[in-house]
C-alpha cells in the first residue's frame, strides 16, 4: 500500500503561526513538521491527527517513527506528539544538537515529544545514545529517560525491576566517554606570542638587555 504524505496538510494545520520564546528557539521549532504514514485521522476541531502504519515524522532534523503517532496542537501553537512502538519493537527518535557535530538518539516503547517545554520522554525499555559525527559517545538505559532540548540534560529513571524485563537488576546502565584531553589542553593553553617583524635575536654572554657592562667608576 502506497503512503501518503502530509507535508501541505501538517505545515498548514500543525507549524502555522506557531507562537515560540524567542530565548528558546531552536532551528528544528521553526520548521514544519511533515509525516508519511499507512493512514491518517484528522480532527480539526480538537486540532489532533493520528497517523498509523509505518509512522515516520520529520521536523528540521528530528525524525521521529513509530507503528502509530499522535500528533495535537493546543491553542497556543505548540505541538505534542506521542509515538507508540508496534509490539515487540521499539519507537525511534533522533536530533542533530545545535551548533556541534553530533546528535541525540533514542528508542522506547512509548516516546513523548513536548513542543512548549523543548523536552522529550522516552517510556519503558528506554535507550538514549549520543553520537559524535557517526561515532557513539555516550549511552544511557533505563525504564524512564527525560531529556531537555534546551539545556542538555537529561534525568534517567531505572524502574522496578518487574516492570523492566531487559533490565532485571533494577538499575540504570550508563556508558560515558570523557572530553578529549588534547582540545581541551590546546583550547586552555595559549599559542606563543611571534616575534615582531624585524626583530633578530643576539647571543649574549651577560645578564641583562643585551648590552656591554660599563666599566666601574673610578674612586
């Protein structure tokens, strides 16, 4: 079955005169949001779409996919999309960070994106991966992982052992890699200033400016 998509649809029912802080923009809010689906149901009194089969949702550089995706827009403007994995499977997001050359990646079987407050919730069996350029940094599990687009940080939650099956121990499992020691040297240490042009260096066998000692005065 082909599917459709929704570009035209969600950019004029979802992004248009969204209304955003201008101290908390970021590049992907300002772009329209375009989904590609097996279905779709469209409420434009309540401002909602439900997308199902094969979800997959792009804004900017976050894409988010799922076996269904709801979508609702409150008065203000704001977008607030809930993605739901089909069973067995995980729902997938990712999002390049502003500025660097890495991105966010995440999986669960329930992901909540909130437009207002910038902040994404990945629900039971969660995994959130760093990657610099195509190389992973960072990984983080647990039953509840919330991350802040704005200040990037990001709060893990391991659960009750019963209700975390791939996590029998109860605990958050974390994988951190450190900051490179070398740009963090060659940021903090100074280059050596240049010699000013013209300037020759004169060997000298005397302490002091380069200059013969004067003979002692006579008494």
């Amino acid at each position: 079955m082909k599917r459709p998509f929704f570009s035209l649809l969600l950019a004029a029912a979802l992004a248009a005169g969204a209304v955003l802080p201008a101290a908390a923009e970021r590049a992907d809010r300002d772009k329209p949001m375009n989904a590609e689906a097996d279905a779709l149901r469209y409420d434009d009194l309540k401002q909602t779409s439900v997308f199902t089969g094969n979800v997959v949702i792009t804004k900017g550089t976050t894409v988010i996919r799922g076996a269904q995706v709801d979508v609702r827009q409150d008065p203000e403007g704001y977008q607030h999309a809930v993605a739901i994995a089909a069973p067995g499977k995980l729902a997938y997001y990712r999002k390049k960070r502003d500025g660097v050359d890495e991105y966010i990646e995440g999986e669960a079987e329930r992901i909540e994106y909130d437009s207002r407050a910038d902040l994404v919730r990945f629900v039971k069996r969660a995994v959130v991966r760093r990657y610099k350029g195509a190389a992973l940094s960072d990984e983080t599990s647990g039953a509840l992982i919330v991350y802040n687009n704005l200040t990037d940080v990001f709060t893990v939650d391991a659960g009750a052992p019963a209700s975390t099956p791939a996590n029998p121990g109860g605990r958050v499992r974390a994988m951190l890699s450190p900051r490179s020691a070398a740009s963090a040297a060659g940021a903090a240490a100074p280059a050596p200033a240049a010699a000013p042009p013209g300037a020759a260096l004169r060997p000298s066998t005397t302490l002091g400016a380069g200059t013969a000692p004067k003979p002692p005065a006579k008494p």
